[in-house]
C-alpha cells in the first residue's frame, strides 16, 4: 500500500515541490489523449483506475507482471474514458440528461437488490476505493448510457429462434469439450496406390453407412484393421475431446451418445468413430433455457451494436491516443 500510494500521488508531490519553491521545473499535466477539443489528462485515468490499481498492487509482486497489468489497465480505462466523452456528446445532440434524482433513486434500486441500506451501499462502495463523489458520478453515466441506448439501439435489437437454437448449441458444444466420452472406431488402412486408395474410402463409406443402423461392434471386429479394436468391438478407453487428434475432436464433439461418424482420413489411415457414452449433461434442456438464453442473446447482439455505434462515433469525432 506505501507503494501505491507513492505511485498515485507522485505527480501531486511534483506539484507540491514545484509551487512550494522547492523545485525548480514547471510540472505540465500529461494529455493522454484528445477527443475533439477535449483533453483526457493522465490524472483523470489515474483517478478511475485507483479501484483496480487496489486490486493490482495486492495480487502481483512487483515487477514487470505487474507492471503490464497496470499497462492494460490505463489503456482500458482510457478506451472507457474516450467512449464516455463521445456518449456525453452524443446525450447533448439528444438533449439528454440525468437529475440527481434518478440518481438517488438508482441507488435505492442498487441497495434494495443487495439487500441493504442506501447508507451502507455508499460505504461498500467506498471500500472498493470510490469516494461517494466517484460512486455517484459512474452511476450517472451509467444511466446516461441507458438512456442513450434506449434511443439509439433498443429498437433495433431483435432476437429469432435462430438465435436461441445457435446460442443453445454452442452451450452443448462448451460442455461436452468438458465432458469424458466413451468412444469406438473402426481403422482402415487409405491405401497406397490411387485404386487403392478408392478402394478402401468407397469399403470405409460402406462401412459408415451400416454403422447408423447395424452393430458397431460387430462392425469393428469385421472390418477394423486395428488389432487392439477388432479385439475390443472397437471400444477405447475414456477420453477427453482434447485428448483426441483435432480433426477426431471436431466430429466426436458433434456427435450425440449413439451416433457414428462418416468416414475421416487421418493421414495414412481413414476412421469411423463413434460416442458410446458421454457424461451426463448438467444443461437444462432447450424449453427450459429459453428465457435465459433469451436474454444472453439479447446482452450479446446489444454488446455488439453498441460497440458498432462507438466506432462509428469515434469516426465521426477526431479522436487522438497518446497513451
């Protein structure tokens, strides 16, 4: 904590020294960047990055891990700073504005949804390194924010079962890269020559096809020129997807329990697998997860446009890093 507070209020001590007559330089703020005809001072990314310097200075040593985390911390605080400037723009072009009112009232909603007194949500956030100055003033752009999104955005926002569908799978596939499977696969030699080779794919295409409806095991102890599998039906131990070759990962992942693949050639051999068993899924099914998928759909198209709306305000503004 001595360090950081060195850190933080060296610049202030330059100052001090300097209007005391004990220095003899002219200390000049730093601009870390302009918007429009608007300086950000580093002072200013310094003051809204003091709750996360915090947490910086007590989770890493010093030295340079440190240091390129305070790194990316300025530069994200900066990115939050030039949108910010470019929303209070774009709120004075909408006559927009927020009372201390909704200010107070937002407050009420925060406390009340953490089940505490307005008082004690001032003196948690007070905690984290925020004066009540500080908490007021982020909730008020934050409510800026909304109000500016609710203009600008909210209508254009549309969520479509295909949305859900494709939200809903890409949790399944999440999963099952998590999930232990049982798998079993028939190997076949490619072949050496180019009759060969169409040889044994048109045997593995044959093969793959029975495979949906007929006994893989038998299938395997027919067909599989791998010792070990004609043995065992087939059957290998249980694995992980990422146990597996990458392209064997990719089509186990997309397979349900019970299903076999289509033919893969993986270098000098071609391979049916199929998912004996999978672990249980933890996930709700799709009706269940409906309305939560509803609105994380919604939250992720919204990141989306709003990030589309930045940019697009930032084109329109003269914006300058210097950071």
């Amino acid at each position: 904590m001595r360090s950081l507070r060195r850190v933080l209020s060296a610049s202030a001590l330059a100052f001090a020294l300097t209007s005391s007559g004990l220095g003899r330089a002219t200390v000049v703020e730093r601009i870390v960047a302009m918007v429009g005809d608007k300086a950000i001072l580093l002072h200013d990314v310094r003051t809204r990055a003091r709750p996360y310097l915090i947490q910086v200075y007590g989770s890493l040593p010093a030295g340079a891990q440190r240091n390129a985390a305070i790194s990316q911390l300025y530069r994200s605080v900066l990115d939050r700073l030039v949108d910010e400037e470019l929303e209070v723009r774009a709120a004075q072009q909408s006559k927009l504005t927020v009372t201390p009112k909704e200010i107070d009232d937002a407050i009420g909603r925060v406390a009340t949804q953490n089940k505490m007194s307005p008082e004690g949500l001032i003196a948690e956030a007070t905690k984290t390194g925020l004066t009540e100055a500080a908490y007021r003033d982020e909730l008020r752009r934050q409510l800026l924010e909304a109000k500016l999104i609710n203009v600008r955005l909210q209508g254009r926002i549309r969520v479509v079962e295909e949305d859900l569908r494709e939200a809903y799978q890409k949790l399944v596939m999440e999963e099952r890269q998590r999930l232990a499977l049982t798998p079993a696969w028939i190997v076949l030699r490619a072949g050496v020559t180019p009759e060969e080779q169409r040889r044994q794919r048109a045997l593995a295409e044959q093969i793959a096809a029975q495979a949906r409806s007929a006994d893989f095991a038998s299938l395997a102890r027919q067909y599989s020129e791998d010792p070990a599998g004609r043995r065992s039906g087939g059957q290998a131990p249980r694995v992980h997807v990422s146990d597996l070759p990458p392209q064997l990962a990719r089509m186990t992942l997309a397979l349900g329990s019970g299903e076999s693949s289509p033919a893969i050639r993986l270098g000098d051999r071609i391979v049916i697998v199929k998912v004996i068993e999978r672990e249980a899924s933890t996930l709700p099914d799709f009706d269940q997860a409906r309305q939560e998928l509803t609105e994380r759909v919604y939250m992720d198209k919204m990141a989306r446009a709003k990030k589309t709306w930045l940019d697009g305000l930032r084109r329109q503004h003269h914006v300058e890093i210097r950071l």
